[in-house]
C-alpha cells in the first residue's frame, strides 16, 4: 500500500488537495499526519509508492498529480490532461500567492511580503473576477465533471473563501461561488474538509484544530504542532480544560490501540479458527396449498421471523370473495336508511400509465384507515376505486411504442387505429396499478371501478359539456394557451414545471443538438420615427421582437411624455409602432420602456387588448417562425434567437446582455420549453362558479382541513381565470362540438372562433338539427365538421364523484352516496381536482361532491422534489414491503436515471 504524509492543520491547503485526490483513489493510500523519514523525503505532502522501488514523489503538484490519475480526475485525453495542468498552474502561481497574502494577516502568520500584502485584496478580487467569467457557462474547469483541476483551484481559493472574502464579494463572484459550493459540497472534498462556513465579516481569526473523524493525528503530533493551538488566546474555563483532558485521554487509547494493531501486524499470523456458517434464513413465504378465495389456514405453526409474504398471503382473495369491502355488506338493501349513517369516499384516480409510488402509499394507506374506521363503526361504508385515462402521458406511451416496435407514427396508422391501440395497451398494461393497490391491502369496492373512459363516465362527460355550452358557460374564443411544441398541444398550468434560473444557464431542448441559452436579458433599441432618438427595451425573448407591435411607458413617466402619439419603426421590417401610456409598466425597472408582443405573452395579450394592437403570431404548432420577413421566416424558434441578436449587433441597435433571474416554463411530460400560443379554444367561463366554491367554504358548508390551506383557496377562488379545456390529441373524450357551414348563399361563412357557428350534440344528428334551427335552413343544407380535440383530462376528474354512479341518469348508488361524506388526498391538486370537482359538482347537479376536504402533506425527496419518474426519484411501496435486493434494484435505478435525464 501507497503511504502518504501529510500535515493534520485543517486550513494547509498543500496537504489538502493530495488529500482530496487520494479520496478519487480506488485504493486510496495510507495516510500519516507527521513528518516522512529524514532518507525518505524532506517535506511534506511525501508519496511512498509500494511495490515500486521505494520510488517517493514530493510536492503538492506532484504528489496529487499523480493520486489524481490514478483515480482517473487528471484528464479523459491529452487536451484534457493539459487543460487539468493549466489551471494547476494557474492555481500555484497566480491564485496561491494572492491568496495567501490576504489570508495570512488574518490567521496572525508572519512572513508575507509587505509590498504584495498592500494591494493583495484588489489583486485578489482580480484574479477572481477572471475566473468568473471563465466560469460562466461551465460547471466545472474541464469537461463535465469533477477533476483535479477543480480541486487545485478551489483549494488555493479556500483561505479567501473561509476567511476573507465577505457576503457582498460572493455576491459580485456569483459563477465562482456558485462553482466553489459545487466543489465542496462532493463527498471527497466533504470528507476531508466538512462542511465549510464561508465568510461573513474580514476580521483576524484563529482557525480551530480540524476534528473530522477522518483525519488521524497522533496525540504526540497534535502537542507538537504549534499552529494546531492559538499561541496567545484567551484563558480557558475549566469545562474547555476538562473537555480537552477527555480528549487526549481517548487520543491517548486510539493511539494505544493503533499500537496494538502494527505490533500484530508485524508477529507471524496463525491461521484462524473458521466460523460457523451463518444460516441464511432468505424470504419467508406461506407454502399452504389455499385456492383463490379460501380463507387461509391458520392452524399452521408461525415462522420464527416475521415476513410480510407470509403474514399478508391469501388473506386479500378472501376478503374480496365474502362481500367485506362493499357497502351491501351485512345488509338486506342497500337504500335501505341505516341509522348509523352512510360513509363514501372515492379514490384520487391515478393515471392508468402509472404504477404506485411512496405518495400513492401514503395517500391510500390514509385513506384505507378511514374506510376501515367507518365501516367498524356499521356505517354504510363505500371506497370507490377508479382510474383516470391520462390523455397526454398515454397517448406519449404508446406512440413511443408504435416508434420503438414498428417505427411508425400515430398519423401512419391513423386516429380510429391509434385509438385502438391505446385501447389494446390498456387492456394489457393498464390494471398494473390495480393490482398494486390489492397488495397494499386497500380495502376497495373493486366490483364498482371505473375508468374515466368507460362508456359510463364518457357518457357523462359528453352530457356535462353539452349541457354547459347550451348555458353559455363553455364557450369558445381565441386566447393564448401553454404550448408544447413537441407534443403540438396545449397543456395545462399543472402540466407546467417552473424552472428558476438564477443567471445564464444553458438548457436542453428537445429537438436541439446544442443546449440553449436562458436567464440573460437583451437590450436593444427601437428607432423614434422622424428623429434621431431612439427607446431602449430589454426582453428575455429576443427572438419574439420579431412580433413586437408596440413599445409601452408609464403614464407617469415624465422621460417618454414627449414622445405621445409618435411610433417607432421597425429593424427588420416596415412595420409602425405606437408607442401606448399604460399603467402595467413599472416606470423603475429598466429603462421603463417595455416592447409589446400581444401573441406571445400574458401581459402583453392583455396591454394589447386595452390599447387595441395588432396580434402578430410569429410561431406554428412546430415552434418554426412564420409572418417574419427573410432570413428568419421557417427557423427554428431557438436558431431564430441567436440570428436575431446578431441581426440587431450588425445594425447597431443591439445595447448589452446580462445576466437575469427568471424562471423558465418547461413542460412536464416533454421536457420542452412551454410558450404561450394564440389558439382557437374551448373555454369554461368560472367567474360565477368560482364564487359559489368560495361561498360555501366561507359559509361552512365544505370544510377544508387543516384550515391552513383556505387562504390558498380563496386567493385561486376569488382570482379565478376562464379554464381551457382543449386538448389537441387523439386520446381522451373528443369535444361533442360541431363547426357548421351553412350552403345556402343568404347565410354568410363562419370563421372558427366564432361560437355562433359552433353546436355541440350527442350525435351528429342532434347537431345537425340544432343547426338548421338556428339558422333557419332546412337540415340538408347543414354541413358539419366535428372539433378534433379532446377534453383536457381534469374535465372528466372533475364530474367523477358522480359520474362513477351514472349521472345524469337516476340510480341507486347515485341517490344514496352522492353527494359523498369526504375527500382525502394530496395538498398539492387542490385546485387542479378538488376546486373543479367543487365547481362541477354545484354547477351541475346543484349539490357539493363532498362536505370535508382533508389535506395530506406530500412525500418529497432530500431535494426537496415530489415523486416523479421523470425525475427517477421513485420509490415502488411493494419494495418497501418485501425489500429488494442491490442486484435487482440497481438496473431498476439505471432506468430510472436514464428516463430522468
């Protein structure tokens, strides 16, 4: 084995980086916190190689030079081998000196230059300040990860870091910083360094002795270093006195053991006695023949250990055979009054794509207490179980099947064949979750699941839009949407991930080979027609100027009155453009000139409808440019980015980049970036339905619980926006609405947003008829084309505590559980789900869903994250009950990481 030595001073940054290297070793040598002997070397870091001579390497460049290698962090290639001794370079010639300069003073050593300590802060703050901007569009100093390079660097950097460099310096080295918390916070530099406390004030200190219960320091050594103990502090009380005689006394018998071991060490080895063998008990499992639906033999005797497997088995089979979990239990008739009251709750159907994950457990094993509690108690008790057809992550799954098995697409087969491929992968993959929630032992009324596209429910989602858009509530109009341009669809808020940038970060986008710039923001300016002035404007989006239609100001903004009623041209084409006084501006931020582009951004749509704008869109479905003029015309949105600042620095009129915090609207199932679109779309007018949620809730009516969370619901409720519910797939409910043409001359053609020529109807023919009745033509002059969206997939949730029963037609479950007794579930789709089913519910049957709501808490990761498999932070609940072996789930978590990244 390698030995090296090395000092035990925690801030002797010459011994630390060796450490550190030696951390990447696959076998990291022997480590001794004194000095070599005199023939072997004469300073430390010292390397005794093994097994090779007794050849010794010295010096902290050396020595980790080579322990770096060895673990394969000095460089993939030449390029990058050289690169890695570069920045070594950089790190003893140009950093350390400065480094220590500042630092030096500060810890009381003597010694420094005087020349260089006079101006070693400003030097300092100088080199830093180049390596930030070396830093800005990397992680690390060569390639992706981790090399020695990052350590020589950062530990030249960790006197300034720990003791120099204050709140207000960090803040003006924000790529540095950001790299050196990267540094070390990996688990090699955390071993040997702990966690560091960076600076918070310039003042002389006296750095304590470092007590990592990595670093071995010999009693005799730690008594001899002067620098481990402050020369002149303050007297010590007698509890740091006695405190430090405890700790010598166990250095004192760590040592002695040490001692013990060399010696043993260095005596002939005796063979050893052999062990007896461990009995290796494996997985405990019940082996009693017992056909499906028997009740299990329980005169056999127990195991010695308990096992899940054997405890759990033929138990849930039973239960289902004798009627335990439906409510008919026990009882003559079920609409029967029962004076103990009825109790019914139904699932948060999860996706049908879906398999359960440690936030599904939670949720059902709460959920499964209640049930239970109310059915011992001889309520008439119903859990309704269900699953939800998930339009977009369905219809993502089997595409990406056809691509894989057949390389086809789903316009190759065609809508009616995709529909039934969807329909046949439901019906081989789909009732995964089902039987996920049987082990968990979830007592369900299995016999009454739905799925929310069963004829049943999609019956009611039909007769619910219809009946909606005959009142007015649904309608349709052309508003901006979140669109993914991979999917080509519109997504809902729910669907949408904020990404929070605090700077330039490079992003990938689907469809891109290079990654993309984000978090900085563009200065330009737009030329005052008829005179030399010009107003400067800034956007995160440069590539959207392309569609700008107007630059606004602050009514109040006494540097732009002058400029009332004048336009600005145009770089790129011979389009005018007001310049509109609006109050939205903050007359602050900026310049206080903002650029207006209605068709691309929510604030913009609504200055754009107050000052009546033209609504340029400059995006198709596919994310490429149309109505721009040449070159850009047919780009790529991102392409167009770039072609457009360097179009804009060619003319003289681009002004600066820098960097911005923002945060980026990323699609949750594609990955892509979202961006607001104009489409033509069907819409849930919610102003009145949102009150009436907010009423009952202030009135007592529904109780939601804890009552922590009303003030979220009431800030959603009050502020409520109409609701877009079209969805531009093939699976899901297709919207029952019918666009007419009229062939008859006397009627002039309709144009799509117009809600006019739009009927909805439960077949085509009451479409048809509705039609000619409204505009007065007989039915064959009546030509219809069916919308080819679909519902958004919360629609369908929305009615679910009444659909599963049949509504709008009359049964007896819909009479005797409907309204239900509670909901339970996730704080995190109160809006989304239960403010829609609350709505929905008054809305259409006049009745809450539900009288109390109970909140959760979400299961998250170390990071902070829900689970997600598209993050490949999921842990299977079937795993945490009957474990699961490294070999087996180490494939499972490459999976996992590869769909994650």
């Amino acid at each position: 084995m390698d030995t090296l030595y090395i000092s035990s001073h925690p801030d002797d940054f010459r011994s630390l980086l060796p450490l550190i290297a030696a951390g990447f070793c696959p076998s990291p040598p022997r480590i001794l916190h004194q000095d070599p002997p005199a023939e072997v070397a004469r300073s430390r870091p010292a390397l005794v190689l093994a097994g090779a001579g007794g050849t010794v390497l010295s010096g902290t460049s050396a020595v980790s030079w080579y322990l770096a290698a060895t673990g394969k962090r000095a460089g993939s290639d030449k390029k990058q081998e050289s690169q890695v001794w570069q920045w070594l370079s950089f790190a003893e010639n140009e950093l350390t000196p400065v480094a220590c300069a500042v630092a030096f003073p500060l810890l009381g050593i003597m010694g420094v230059d005087k020349k260089l300590q006079q101006s070693s802060r400003a030097e300092l703050l100088r080199v830093l300040k180049a390596l930030d901007g070396t830093l800005a569009l990397r992680t690390f100093l060569v390639g992706e990860s981790v090399t020695l390079a990052d350590a020589a660097v950062a530990m030249a950097a960790l006197l300034p870091f720990k003791y120099a460099l204050e709140p207000a310096d960090r803040k003006s080295l924000v790529n540095v910083t950001r790299w050196f918390n990267t540094c070390v916070n990996q688990p090699q530099f955390l071993k040997v360094l702990g966690k560091i406390s960076l600076c918070e004030k310039m003042v002389p200190v006296t750095p304590k002795p470092n007590t990592a219960s990595n670093v071995t320091v010999t009693a005799a050594a730690a008594a001899a270093k002067p620098d481990s103990a402050p020369a002149n502090g303050p007297p010590k009380t007698e509890a740091q006195l006695k405190k430090e005689a405890k700790k010598r006394e166990k250095m004192e018998k760590f040592q002695q053991k040490k001692d013990m071991e060399e010696k043993k060490k260095m005596q002939p080895q005796t063979e050893k006695k052999a062990k007896p063998e461990k009995k290796e008990l494996g997985v405990i499992t019940y082996n009693v023949s017992t056909p499906p639906g028997e009740k299990k033999d329980v005169l056999s005797p127990l195991p010695d250990s308990y096992s899940p497997q054997y405890v759990e088995a033929a138990w849930y089979s039973w239960w289902e055979k004798q009627g335990f979990f439906k409510p008919e239990y026990g009882r003559k008739k079920l609409s029967e009054p029962n004076p103990r009251g009825v109790f019914m709750m139904c699932i948060p159907p999860p996706n049908v794509t879906g398999s359960l994950h440690l936030g599904h457990a939670l949720t059902n094993a709460i959920q499964d207490c209640l049930t239970r509690w109310h059915r011992m108690r001889g309520e008439t008790t119903l859990w309704n179980p269900g699953c939800d057809h998930a339009g977009i992550a369905t219809q993502v799954v089997v595409e990406k099947k056809l691509m894989r098995e057949r390389k086809m697409t789903r316009h190759d087969l065609g809508r009616e064949n995709f529909i039934k491929e969807v329909w046949k992968w439901k019906n081989e993959k789909g009732d995964r979750i089902y039987h996920q929630l049987k082990k968990l032992g979830s007592s369900l009324d299995w016999d009454r699941a739905c799925f929310t596209m069963d004829d049943k429910l999609s019956f009611a989602v039909q007769e619910a839009f219809i009946r909606m858009h005959e009142e007015g509530v649904i309608y349709r109009s052309k508003r901006l949407v979140n669109w993914s341009c991979t999917l080509n669809s519109a997504i809902s808020d729910i669907e949408v991930d904020k990404k929070e940038l605090t700077g330039r970060t490079l992003l990938p986008v689907p469809g891109y080979k290079d990654k993309v710039e984000f978090g900085v923001l563009v200065s330009f300016s737009y030329k005052i027609e008829g005179s030399d002035e010009e107003v400067i404007v800034a956007t995160t989006r440069i590539e959207t100027m392309l569609g700008d239609t107007a630059v606004a100001v602050h009514p109040e903004d006494s540097r732009y009155k002058h400029l009332k009623g004048k336009m600005v041209i145009h770089p790129f084409c011979d389009r005018k453009m007001p310049i509109v006084f609006d109050d939205f501006v903050d007359m602050n931020f900026g310049t206080g000139a903002v650029k207006i582009t209605p068709a691309h951004d929510h604030n913009d749509y609504e200055v754009g409808e107050r000052h009546k704008l033209p609504f340029i869109n400059i995006l198709d479905e596919n994310g490429l440019l149309i109505n721009v003029p040449p070159p850009f015309l047919g780009m790529k949105r991102f392409e167009a980015r770039t072609a457009v600042l360097q179009a804009l620095k060619d003319r003289g009129q681009f002004k600066e980049v820098k960097d911005n915090p923002m945060v980026v609207p990323v699609c949750s199932r594609s990955k892509d970036i979202v961006e607001p679109l104009l489409k033509p779309q069907w819409y849930v007018d919610c102003r009145e339905m949102g009150k009436q949620a907010a009423d009952v809730v202030r009135n007592g009516e529904l109780k939601i619980i804890p009552d922590h969370h009303l003030k979220t619901w009431f800030n959603w409720m009050d502020n409520i926006r109409d609701w877009c519910i079209s969805r531009q797939l093939w699976w899901g409910h297709r919207i029952p609405a019918y666009f007419v043409t009229v062939n008859d001359p006397a009627v002039k053609p309709g144009e799509d947003v117009d809600g006019h020529y739009w009927v909805s109807g439960r077949s085509e023919q009451e479409a048809r008829e509705k039609a000619a009745k409204r505009f007065n033509v007989t039915a064959d002059k009546i030509s219809l084309r069916q919308d080819e969206d679909v519902l958004d997939t919360w629609f369908s949730s929305g009615i679910f505590p009444f659909s599963i029963f049949g509504w709008p037609n009359e049964s007896e479950d819909l009479r005797v559980f409907y309204p239900g007794t509670l909901l339970e579930t996730g704080h995190d789709i109160l809006f989304f789900w239960v403010a829609r089913m609350v709505m929905m519910g008054l809305k259409l049957t006049g009745k809450l869903p539900f009288k109390e709501v109970y909140l959760h808490a979400v299961v998250r990761d170390a990071h902070g994250r829900k689970m997600s498999k598209s993050l490949g932070n999921v842990i299977d609940p079937l795993d945490v009950i009957t474990g699961i072996s490294l070999e087996v789930n180490y494939p499972l978590l490459l999976r996992l990481h590869h769909v994650a990244t």
